[in-house]
C-alpha cells in the first residue's frame, strides 16, 4: 500500500499526462481534407457563415442552409439580377394555365456519376411535401395539385404521393399541374426546396445522407469535407455543365455564431466575407470602411396589433403608427440604412410602384406627433395601458423601448416584456392571447410576387398572428390568385394593400422599415459577391481579384 | 477555611462582607467574547478593511443614488441626440445608445445585481441550514438518506438546471433569478452545516444540554446555530460572487433581467457590440460587477482569517 | 476496502435514474415547440406527422420508460431539431472538444494558480500575497465574456499573435480559450491553496521541522505543499464538473462546436432529447468523478473511510 504521499503524487502525475494526451491530440474530421488548407489556391473563398447548416435541400430552413444549398445542387431555374426566371438546370419551359412543363438539359451528372434526370426532380419534391420528412417549407409547394393532402397524409400514403401533380414524363421533361394558374411559379421554383436529390443516396443512408462522405450533389461545387459544427469546404464541380464559366475553386466556410467575434475575425483578416452576424451596434463603425456592403432585401419589418380583443379601435392604431419616428429608429438604433416602410409591401416587389403608389397616410417617415394625438383623440376607449412583446436579441430591446417613449407622447404607457425566442413563438400563437396587445415581428419574401405578402392576412392564415379578420379581403386574395395576367394582378394587389394600410385601411399592424442585409466583403471579392433581394447568393458568378 | 461564595447567598448567612463577594460573584465574568476577538483581527487586516469598506459605499451607492438622481430611466423620453455620450458633468459616465444616464443605470443594475445575489445567498443559506441541521442533528439513518439524496443532487449540473428553471417559470424577473440560481447550488452550504453540527453535537454543553432535558430544537436553536453562524457569514460572502457571475452569465446568453429593469450583467451584454467604439458602456458594469465579486472574496478570507486562529500571522521566516 | 468502493459504485445507480427523472419531469414543462424554428406556423399536419415520428403523442410515462431504456443501451434517441444527426452523434463529435477544452483550462489553473497560492501564503499579508491574490481575483471577478473579447482585441487582432476563433487546426486555436476559461479556476485554486497552506504552517510537525534545523524550503516542499494539496485534489472534482458545463460563454465567443454551446443552443429551440441527452451525460460524469475522487480520499484519508461506512 503505496504511502499517503506517494498516492497524491500518483494522481496528479497521471492529470498531467492525461492531459498531455489529450492536448496534444488531434479532433474528429469527416471526408478528405477539412480545416487547414494545403497551398491556398488563388481563388479561395474563406467565407464566415453564421449559423449551422443542414444540407439537405428540403430541410433547409435557415438563410445559411439555403445558400450552401443553392450551390451545391443544380435548380430549375435561377433569379436574374431583375428577379426575372433564367434558365439553369431547365433550358426553357412552357406554362399553359394550370401546367407547367420544364425541359431539362442533358448530359449533367451527379457527383458519383448517374444521370441527372427530371426523375431527381419529381423525387425531391415528392419528398418536399412528405409526411414523412414533415418539412417546414412543405406550404411553399401547396399550389402543386394533390401536394396538401398528401402533406397531411397519417397512413396509407402511397396512392396520395402518387397523386401529386408532379411527373417525370421522360427523363428531360418534368410535368407540373398546379391547383389554379400560378403566374409567380416559375420564379418561385428558384426557391432551395425545389433542388433535385438523389434517390439512392437517400435510401442508401438514410437520414445521415448528407455527411460528407456520402453526399452526392450536382450543382456548380461540391463538399470536400465537413466538421460539424465548425466548418465546411467546398471545391469546384469541374464536371458541372457550366464549369468552365466558374472562376472560384474553392470555399473554406467557418462557421462563427458570435457576432463581435466574427467581426474581429474578419478584421483579423481570417475571413474575407460576412453575411449574416453584423451587429447592429457596429455598423456605425464599419459603414465608413470600404469592406461594408449594404444590400436590400425584400423583407418588412413591423410591429403587430391585436385587433380582435385588444387594441380593437382603428384611431387608435393609426394613431401608434403616427407616432412612431420610424427614421430616428433607423439612424440611431438599427442603423442598416433600411427604408421606413409605406406599406407591407417592400421596395423591390415587382409592382410596387403600382401597388403602393404614394403609400399609407399613417406613416410618415418621422412621425407626426400632432396628427397622431388627432387620431387618438378620435378613439373610443382606446387602451392606454398596454403590454408589448418582442423576442430578445439586440436591436429589438431598444426599438421596443424607443416605441414606448413614443407611444407615451401620445398617453399610451406601455410595458415591454423581452421573451425568449420560444416563449415568444408561444405567444404569437396565432391567435395571440389576450395578453398581447402589440407585438414585433417581420416578414422575408420567399418568392418575387406579391401574393406571398398579402395572402398573410386572410382569416385563416397560419401565418396572421393579428386576429384581423375581413372576408371581402379573402375574396379579393382568392381572386388575384386566379388572375394570371399581371398587371390586372397588381390591380387586385393595390386594393388589397389599400385594405391594409391606405387611408380606410383597417391596420392591423405598424409597418416599420424594410429590411437590409449589411454584409463585410474583401477588396478582392467585393465586386462579384452579391446577395439578392431574397439573400441567395450565386457562387459561381464569384471571382476573387487580385 | 474558604468560603464558597454561592452557598453563603443560597443559605442567606452571608456576612455583608462576604455577601459584597456574593454580590460581585453573581455577577457574570467579563471576558472577551468570540465575535469581539474576530472583530479586532478582522480591523488588523488591511485588504478585508478596504474590501468592506468599498463593498458597503457601493450597495449604499446603488440603494440611495436612484433616489437622488435626476434622471428617471424608466420615463425618460428616449434622446437619440444624447445617444452615446462620453463622460461629462451632466453624464459622469456617459449615455447608453437611447441616451439614457449610465451612473443611474449603474446604481438600478447594481440594486437588482445586489438583490438577486443576496436573495440567491439567503435562500441557499436557508435551504442548506434546514437540511443540513436536520440531517446533521438527526443523525442515522434519516442523516443517510439524506446524504444519499444530497450526492444524487450534485450530479445535477448547476447552470444548466438555472436555465431550465427559468425557461420552466418563463417569466425573468428578480424572483426567478434568485430561484433559478439557489435551487442548484445549496448542496455544499447543506454539507457544511451538517459537518458543523455533527462535530459540535459532541460537545459537552450540548450534551449537557440534552441531559437537563432540553428540547431538540431548544439545544439546535440556542446552542449549535449560534455557533454555526461564523461559517455561515463567511459560506455568505462566499456564495455571493458565484451568484453575481452566474447572473451575469445568463445575462450573457439572453435569459438575464427584462427590460426596462436591468441587472449588472445586461448592462455589460448590451455594450458588449459596441466595446470598441463606447468601451464605457461594457466596462462599467463589468468593473462593478469585478469589484463586488473582489470585495466579497476579500471580506470572506478576512473574515475565515479573523474567525480562525489557525490561520493566524505567522511571523516567522 | 473493496466493500466501500462497490458500495460507492452501486450508490450511483439509483443516482442517476433519479437525475434522469428529474430532468425528464423539468423538460415536459417547459412549453415550446422543436418543430418551430421561424416565426412561420407550422402546418397542423406537419407538426402531427413530426409528433407522431419521435413519439410525442405518447403519454408521459411510456416516453419515460423508453428514455430509460434507450439510456441503458446508450442510444439517447435522435435530435429533434438536426434531423441528420442523434444525441449519440452529437455528443460523440462535441463533448470531447469540451473535454479538451475544459482540462486545458484545468491545466492554467493547476500551473499557474498552485503556484501563486503557494507564494501568497508564504508571505502572507505582505504586498505579494495581496497582489497576487488581487490578481488572480481579477480574472475570477470580471465577467468571462468581457475577458474573452479583450483577449481577442489585444492578442488577436492587434497584436497577430493567435487566430481569433475556431478550435480544430493548429495547438494555436486552443491557447486563448483555455486561458479564458481557466482563469476562475486558477483564481480558486489559489485561494484554496493559500488557505490551506496557511493551515498547514501551524501544525507542530511543521515548527519542529524548522526547529530541527532543516532547510526552509525543504520544508515547504516535503512537508507543507503535500499535505495542503489536499483540499485542492477534493476541489477538482467538482471543478472538472464546473469547468466542462460553463464552457458555452467561451464556445460561442471563440466558435468552439463544443457541448456547452449546444445545450444551451438545444434548449433555447426546445431540442429536447438533446437537452436530456447532454444533462443526463454530465450528470453522469459529475457522479463519476465524485465517486473517484470519494474512492482516492478513501485511500489517502482513512478516517474518512471509517466515518462513511
């Protein structure tokens, strides 16, 4: 029996050693590669991501899945810098009322060498709308005929999968009949869920298809190796279709969640883009620098009422949205350069001139305390105690507590209760409960038509978290969707938009500002690395100069 | 022939020379009592001094300054012209982003940052007298059980059970937080106390005690407490950084105070974005919330030093 | 001897069905859905259709009982919000990079905070003895988020010396997130150490050893560093635990993939089989490590021994 002493020594010897082992060992790493480059090769891309990533197209919820996604599958269609649909996997289409034909080109390949046919296609929108897969982008197929039953679909499914109206006819054709002529479908189906997937890779592995080792894509790039939770690389598909017309040949994408942090990384010169964490707060900093980037996106934010049970009194809504200085909110707390809002739709819409026109009456850019105290005076019973509710995060604590000292001018004396992301999810609702009385929120487009915004407030949308409730404003949302031609459309929409916020609109909520993405982008990429209005971004249009 | 002075006083024979001794016997010996001695080394150690000197100027700072300010943070109009100001004579530390005064917010923070960890402390404290009293003067098998249960609880992780608590009771105000931060973390002051109370139990006035026929709860409360209450003070000043940091921790990740209230950790989590271009704004809070957090490690070595004359000054070498 | 140690070791069974039960009970009531990530609602069917494929419409207890068993033949069941990936893969690939992480940072603390407890005890309440134990307390007191963001501003970013951010790559990555993280750690050995140190001065066999003559600094050595180790080997236990569990401030600002920041990030979406799966792991490893530390005070201290059984 060794003696006290020597027991002590035995124990910390070992800690040391262990640690010695443990320090000086190396960490998992999937694929080939990873982490550490060989020789940086000219065009390289070292990309700071700011989120976690999931790689498989119909699970891609997030703005960092989707635009990993977007380049390592091949879609239909791609966005132009106007938004208009241009040709990628599809070399042209055919839209007849409700159907809509895609012809594919030949001769592309996925990464392991198959084919690529419409049948990848029919496939991975089939499994889009699964029940199976129960994917939270599912609703952007329901204008597919037969995609919402099979969505809600509990047993027995097979005969409802093959009623979706999606088909392969033959390997370069794929047929799609939609529930009603959809104008705005092609564009959409620029959207990630829309990639192709490969059937045998999914049911060879399952739902680990997309580890690095055995992923298989067919876009512009593909995965060199992955390590979760970290870091991505990419390299050049020199066998995509295109190949020859993409300059970059390699993407080192590190993932860094801390906003400061990948701030001081990029300064740091470790990183050449960011496009997703600035903090608000440093923008003021780094807008004078030649790395800052500012883009639009066709996004809205707004704060929204409780119409139903609480703030029910249309003067006094008017009046909380009259009182908000919106460009004093932007110049000194968001400080993104965002637009303040006229209306819900966003700058950028196509049609948005027409739509908006001259734009809500009760929004001016700096508020207008008088008009607002008129309109509040207008009010019966109007609730002067109310309770907002936001989700944590930077900039919304101080918008709230900026928009309380507004609304006391008007004698409206407000609490803010900060939730936490889920908390604050279960207070939506919708419908929101009768605690609520405003509450912050926005909306991103998913595709370029205007429906996406307006269709929000109908009665049933899962979507309205307000309680506004109008059935003319149904019918007229059910009748632009029937109306393919554009610029009746947009007539609909105008009216629609009128419903909303124009001067006998009902204002179900405050819009605020339209949103931007302020990104930091190295002299060397700047010119070519572009974000469009709905935050994808085309990496084989990217070219790292000298 | 000696004269026992307690028997002339219970006889009544005592002679008026003998009773003046009597009287003078009845009366209780002046000698130094334990807390005088501690106090007297405590004032010898100059850091302790100085650590509870500053601690106290700071929670009186914090609990009289929102009373005289000027400013009231809550309905004070938001002034984005006085948006991030530098330190002056109106703003001697400066403005926050809403323009806002940073010296009342410092003193709010600091009373709701003081709250929460006294509040946390006490209810630890609490918490680990009453089980580990119970356990500790019970003895056997309740004793056992109780230990057992006590070392399945330190297998439970302490910050992540404050965060689940608190995303449990969904709301985050001074209440919570003192909840949230105490239920993971009265498992070491339950075992001190057990430990104290076992090894005083063996004394001979408490056996004394029990002998006369005291109550249990008569001898714990009159008898073992009191002079558990040394250990306690100091386990108080002890616990309270612990609590302070972990405050500021779930600042950090978002679960921290509501607006518009704030404790010492959101102020430094809000001013964390813009370090560089306001350092102000982070390093004011976080030099509060490093002061308290020193001052309250001070005052306790100080206090296990004056209490302790084991740890006396060695003078020699 | 052997008795004691079984008997330990049994113990921890009970132990840990009663942690998982506990965290079981404490994650049904949080409210919150895993299936919402956005604002978007989620379509009624979706989210039955989600409900039904991991069990969630099953009662409470048949959804324990499983757990259970899926606890027992360690499979912690399949996150509810990576779908491409199970508890088992997530703590595979994170908890040992927190591991790593967290004893790196044990190491700071043992070769720097040993030492200054030493020093400060020998020249007790002189100026060393109030700087460094000033020191050290600084790097416990100021807010880890706040050192970690300075250490990056001045040794990354202004002085080039190491990489920002990121863990896996060169020993470089690992240098600034362990120091950040072991600064509390080596503040508390210190403390401890000074204290106990102190402690030790006093004892008899500590004078008589001076007075026989013997060298000073023998004496520290040989006689009072060993013994006042003790309460410092006690601490490391629960300190690994500590340590290993506070990581995510450090994770997130220095983009480590470690646990810490997933379970926090797991239970801010409502994830929660990997919040189960994490707790029930570290809760796992807390007991483990009690237990080994309980077993080595066992054999040094055999009054303890005695006094437990």
């Amino acid at each position: 029996m060794l003696s006290r002493n020597r027991w002590q020594q035995a124990v910390l010897l070992s800690l040391v050693a262990v640690l010695f082992v443990v320090g000086c060992g190396g960490g998992d790493d999937e694929g080939s590669g990873g982490g550490a480059g060989t020789a940086a090769a000219e065009q390289t891309l070292k990309w700071g991501l700011g989120s976690e990533f999931n790689l498989d197209p119909g699970l891609a919820t997030d703005t960092t899945s989707a635009k990993l996604v977007l380049n390592l599958f091949d879609p239909l269609v791609k966005l132009a810098d106007d938004l208009e649909a241009v040709p990628s996997m599809a070399e042209s289409w055919d839209v007849t009322g409700a159907k809509v034909v895609y012809h594919l080109r030949s001769g592309s390949k996925w990464s392991n060498g198959d084919p690529v046919t419409a049948k990848d296609y029919e496939y991975a929108w089939k499994r889009a709308v699964s029940p199976e897969l129960a994917s939270d982008y599912s609703y952007q197929l329901y204008g597919i005929k037969g995609a919402v039953e099979y969505n809600e679909c509990e047993k027995n499914c097979a005969k409802l999968r093959d009623a979706v109206g999606v088909k392969a006819t033959d390997d370069q054709t794929l047929e799609v009949t939609l529930t009603s002529p959809q104008p705005w479908f092609i564009q959409q189906s620029a959207h990630s869920v829309f990639l192709p997937v490969h059937e045998a890779t999914i049911e060879k592995f399952g739902d680990r298809w997309t580890r690095a080792q055995s992923i298989v894509t067919n876009g512009p790039f593909k995965v060199e190796g992955a390590q979760p939770s970290a870091s991505i690389t990419l390299i050049k598909n020199s066998e995509w279709r295109d190949a020859a017309n993409v300059k970059l040949e390699r993407v080192e994408g590190k993932i860094i969640v801390d906003g400061t942090t990948a701030v001081q990384s990029f300064e740091a010169g470790e990183v050449d883009v960011l496009d997703e964490q600035l903090p608000a707060a440093e923008t003021p900093r780094l807008k004078d620098t030649p790395e800052y980037e500012l883009y639009p996106g066709l996004g809205t934010s707004y704060y929204g009422f409780n119409v139903k049970d609480n703030i029910t009194d249309v003067n006094q809504r008017r009046a909380m949205s009259l009182a908000v200085d919106r460009q004093s909110i932007i110049d000194n707390i968001t400080q993104a350069n965002e637009k303040p809002a006229n209306a819900f739709t966003p700058d950028g819409m196509p049609g948005e001139e027409d739509i908006v026109g001259e734009g809500s009456p009760f929004t001016p850019a700096a508020g207008d305390l008088d008009m607002a105290k008129e309109y509040m005076a207008k009010a019966k019973n109007p609730k002067t105690k109310i309770t907002i509710y936001s989700n944590e995060g930077a900039p919304n604590k101080e918008v709230a507590q900026a928009l309380q000292s507004m609304w006391k001018q008007i004698g409206i004396d407000s609490t803010i209760k900060i939730l936490e992301w889920q908390q604050f999810l279960e207070f939506l609702g919708p419908p929101p409960p009768k605690a609520v009385d405003i509450y912050r929120l926005g909306w991103v487009g998913d595709f370029v038509d205007d429906i996406n915004f307006l269709e929000l407030w109908t009665c049933d949308s899962g979507n309205n978290n307000t309680g506004f409730c109008d059935k003319e404003y149904d019918a007229l949302v059910a009748k632009a969707k029937g109306t393919p031609e554009t610029a009746a459309r947009y007539a609909i929409y105008k009216q629609l938009e009128a419903k909303l916020t124009g001067p006998d609109g009902a204002l179900p909520f405050i819009p605020l500002w339209y949103i931007t993405y302020p990104n930091l982008e190295r002299e060397t990429i700047k010119e070519t690395f572009k974000i469009n209005l709905l935050d994808q971004v085309d990496l084989t249009k990217v070219e790292v100069k000298g | 022939m000696s004269v026992d002075p307690r028997e002339a006083v219970a006889t009544g024979t005592a002679a008026p020379a003998i009773a003046d001794l009597a009287a003078q016997a009845g009366r209780p010996v002046h000698r130094a009592s334990l807390w005088r001695d501690a106090w007297r080394r405590y004032l010898q150690n100059r850091g302790a001094v100085i650590a509870g000197a500053v601690f106290l100027l700071f929670v009186l700072f914090c609990l009289i300054w929102p009373f005289v300010t000027p400013y009231d943070i809550r309905s004070d109009p938001v002034n984005f012209q006085q948006s991030y100001e530098g330190p002056s004579v109106k703003h001697p530390l400066g403005t926050d982003q809403l323009g806002k005064d940073l010296l009342t917010k410092l003193a709010l923070g600091g009373r709701i940052s003081i709250a929460i960890g006294v509040g946390a402390t006490l209810a630890i404290l609490l918490i680990g007298v009453v089980y580990g009293s119970i356990s500790g003067f019970a003895g056997g098998r309740l004793d056992n059980a109780q230990m057992r249960l006590l070392d399945a609880l330190y297998g439970l992780p302490y910050l992540p059970f404050a965060i689940i608590v608190l995303a449990i009771i969904g709301e985050n105000n001074l209440w919570t937080m003192v909840i949230a931060l105490s239920i993971a973390s009265w498992f070491t002051a339950a075992r001190i106390v057990r430990g104290q109370i076992i090894t005083l139990k063996e004394n001979d006035y408490v056996r004394a005690a029990k002998a006369v026929g005291a109550r249990w709860y008569r001898i714990l409360s009159r008898h073992l407490l009191p002079n558990t209450l040394g250990v306690l003070i100091i386990a108080i000043f002890l616990e309270l950084p612990g609590v302070i940091l972990g405050e500021a921790f779930l600042s950090f990740i978002g679960l921290g105070i509501s607006p518009p209230d704030a404790s010492l950790g959101s102020l430094a989590q809000e001013g964390r974005a813009v370090y560089r271009v306001h350092p102000n704004v982070i390093a004011i809070p976080s030099i509060a919330i490093a002061v308290l957090v020193l001052c309250a490690n001070f005052i306790a070595d100080g206090m296990r030093d004056a209490l302790d004359p084991r740890t006396r000054e060695t003078k020699e070498h | 001897m052997t008795g004691f140690i079984l008997r330990r070791l049994l113990w921890t069974i009970p132990v840990l069905l009663l942690v998982i039960f506990l965290t079981f009970v404490l994650m049904r009531q949080i409210e919150g859905n895993p299936f919402r990530q956005t604002s978007r609602a989620v379509p009624l069917a979706v989210q039955q259709n989600l409900e039904r494929k991991f069990n969630l419409d099953e009662p409470w207890y048949i959804q324990y009982v499983l757990y259970v068993k899926g606890v027992f033949t360690f499979d912690l069941g399949p996150s509810l919000v990576t779908r491409d990936r199970t508890v088992n893969d997530i703590i595979k690939e994170h908890f040992p990079k927190s591991v790593q992480l967290g004893l790196l940072a044990f190491a700071w603390a043992i070769v720097f905070g040993i030492p200054m407890g030493v020093l400060a005890a020998l020249r007790q309440n002189s100026a060393y003895d109030y700087g460094l134990m000033f020191l050290s307390n600084v790097g416990y007191a100021v807010p880890s988020f706040l050192v970690a963001t300075l250490l990056i501003y001045y040794v990354s970013l202004k002085g080039g010396l190491l990489p920002t951010n990121g863990w896996e790559g060169s020993w470089k990555y690992k240098v600034l997130p362990s120091f950040a993280l072991g600064l509390g750690p080596m503040a508390y050995f210190a403390r401890l150490v000074r204290g106990s140190m102190l402690e030790t001065l006093q004892q008899d066999y500590v004078r008589t050893a001076k007075a026989k003559g013997l060298r000073w600094p023998r004496v520290v050595v040989v006689h009072v560093l060993r013994n006042s180790l003790i309460p410092a080997v006690t601490a490391m236990a629960p300190l690994l635990g500590f340590i290993i569990t506070g990581t995510f401030v450090i994770e997130v600002i220095f983009s480590i993939p470690g646990i810490g920041r997933y379970f926090v990030t797991a239970i801010s979406s409502r994830d929660y089989s990997v919040v189960m799966g994490i707790t029930v792991l570290t809760s796992v490893v807390i007991v483990f490590a009690n237990l080994v530390v309980d077993i080595l005070y066992g054999i040094l201290d055999p009054r303890t021994r005695d006094a437990r059984a």
